[in-house]
C-alpha cells in the first residue's frame, strides 16, 4: 500500500515540481543521495486516499449489484422451481385424494358386506346347528326305522350256490326244520341271497337273508343255533346270525376282541345288548360298557390276553345273546 501512494504521490507532484531553482548558492546545496527517498505531503497523501476511496466505492457498487443481479437471479430460478415442485406436488396430492377417497369408498362397502356376511353367517351357522341336530336325530331314527324292519331277519351262512334250487323259501325252511330239530317247519315270508355277483366255484358263496313272519320264531332259531354251536349242511358248516343294519354291525365288531378275552371262561357271563352295548358279570359285579377301549382295558387289567378265542372266526360271533 505504502508503493503505490508513493506512485501517486510521485505523480501527482510532477507537474508541481517543474525547474524551480533554489536562491541558495550552489554551494550550500546538500549533495545527492540516490537512496534518499522523499516523504509525501499530508495533502498529497489525502488526495490519493479519497481517489482510492472511490476506487473502492465504486468496485464495491459494482460486486454489489453483480452479487444483487446474481441473487436476483437465482432466486427467481428457485421460485420458479418451487413453484413447479408445488404443482406437481398440489397434482400428486389431488390424485391420492381422488385414489383415498376411491378406496374409502371400497373399504365403506367392504365394511358393510363383511358385516351383512357376519350377520349372514351367524343365522346360517344357527341354521346348520339346527340341521346338524335334525339329521342326527333323523340319521338315528332312520337307523331305527331301518333295525326294525329287519327286526324279524336271519342271515345264514355257508349254504352252497345253487342248492336252493327254485323254491328256496321252502328250500331254508325244511333246512331249519332239520338242522335245528323245530317242531314244525318255520313260516318264511321270502328268501333271497345278498345281491352282488355270483362268486367262482372257489369262493365263498353268498348268504341267505330271510324274514320269518314271526319274531318269537326268530328268536328260538337263533337260541337253538346258540345251543347247538357247530350247524352242518352236507359236511359243510353253516352259520346263522341276525341280520342287523350296517352301523350297527360296524358298532357291534368294534367289541370283538373284548369278546374274544372273554370267550370259554367259565367265570364270566357277557353278552352284547341291541344296539351295541356289552354287558359283562364277573365276580357277582355287573358292567356295561359303550366304549370298546374302556371294555378292553377292563379285560386286559382282569383276564389278561390268555384267553383269545382262536376258533372259526365266525362261531366267536354265536354268543352274541349270552344272558347276564
């Protein structure tokens, strides 16, 4: 800084300093020192320092309305960027409305149907409970129903194909006459062979299903064909049991290894009752069971598993009206 008002002080007093001639003789004049360097006045000092003062004034008006025009300009820039974000956000903004208000006005509807369904499944599930009970009801007197209309049935067994002939009522009832030793020969209203297909020569042949037209007929063939135990028809064994309805079968099988347990002990009396409850008397001591597992672990824990029958699988069955 020192430099450069030392230029201009230099050239501000040039035009000052001319050939000016001192009125000193020569010989008092100092002698020159090229190292010498001569001091700036104050006025020539102040007149530097206001022309650098408007130097600066003036770079400073220009960098201010450089920076102020740049500003100005970015901030327009800015506003017109923010301005097109704001639409294309109010844009955005306005098409989740119309998309929310479009799935509100789904989930409303699927509120109100889940909540017609609920309503609609609580009368139905009444509904089916209600029907539930009614089929159980009509299912067990349909089984009833069914019982009783084979209440007067026999079924017999091991009869070959064939020996019937034409006649096969009068055929089963002089056979029953003979093989159990009736008094007189049973009255049959029909006679017929279970209908399936006609077995091979080397299968077993197909059972007699028989109605007597009387019950106590029934029930003194079948106390016969328990006292007697093994029935033959020409050398060849033949077995006589009632006929009862399919669910009742299956209820009655699931006591057979129970009865098994039981069968040929001297010291039990059991027998099964209509439609499948098993009666058991050991000891003086009555039991009656309707659940097959309780009846075989009553057995297990008493008798043990020495007593398996292990005849003819179909003659276990004869006891089934063993008194109690």
């Amino acid at each position: 800084m020192y430099f450069v008002f030392f230029f201009l002080v230099k050239k501000s007093e040039a035009p000052e300093t001319g050939l000016e001639t001192s009125s000193a003789p020569c010989s008092e004049a100092p002698e020159a020192d090229d190292n010498t360097v001569e001091e700036p006045s104050n006025k020539t000092v102040l007149a530097a320092i206001a022309a650098l003062s408007a130097d600066v004034n003036r770079i400073r008006s220009e960098v201010c309305a450089t920076i102020e025009n740049r500003i100005t300009e970015v901030s327009a820039t800015i506003r017109g960027e923010i301005s097109s974000l704001n639409e294309n956000i109010q844009k955005s903004i306005s098409e989740l409305r119309g998309i929310s208000a479009v799935y509100e006005t789904a989930l409303k509807e699927l509120e109100e149907s889940a909540s017609s369904h609920s309503d609609i499944l609580s009368t139905l599930q009444s509904t089916v409970d209600h029907l539930t009970t009614k089929v159980k009801h009509l299912d067990e007197k349909c089984e009833d129903l069914e019982a009783r209309s084979r209440r007067n049935n026999i079924r017999i067994i091991g009869i070959p194909e064939g020996k019937e002939g034409p006649r096969p009522r009068e055929f089963i009832s002089q056979l029953l006459s003979e093989t159990l030793s009736l008094p007189e020969q049973p009255l049959i209203d029909r006679v017929h062979r279970i209908n399936r297909q006609k077995p091979k020569p080397e299968d077993p042949p197909r059972p007699f299903i028989l109605r007597l037209h009387y019950y106590h007929v029934r029930e003194e063939i079948l106390c016969r064909a328990i006292e007697k135990n093994k029935l033959e028809y020409q050398g060849r064994k033949i077995h006589i049991f009632p006929d009862f309805p399919p669910s009742v079968v299956k209820q009655r099988a699931a006591f057979t290894k129970v009865r098994e347990m039981l069968q040929g002990r001297s010291d039990v009396r059991y027998g099964l009752i209509y439609p499948a409850r098993l009666m058991v008397t050991h000891g003086g001591v009555k039991m009656s069971f309707t659940d097959p597992k309780e009846a075989q672990d009553y057995a297990e824990k008493h008798f043990g598993q020495s007593n398996i029958f292990t005849g003819n699988p179909l003659e276990k069955r004869l006891s089934y009206q063993v008194k109690v």
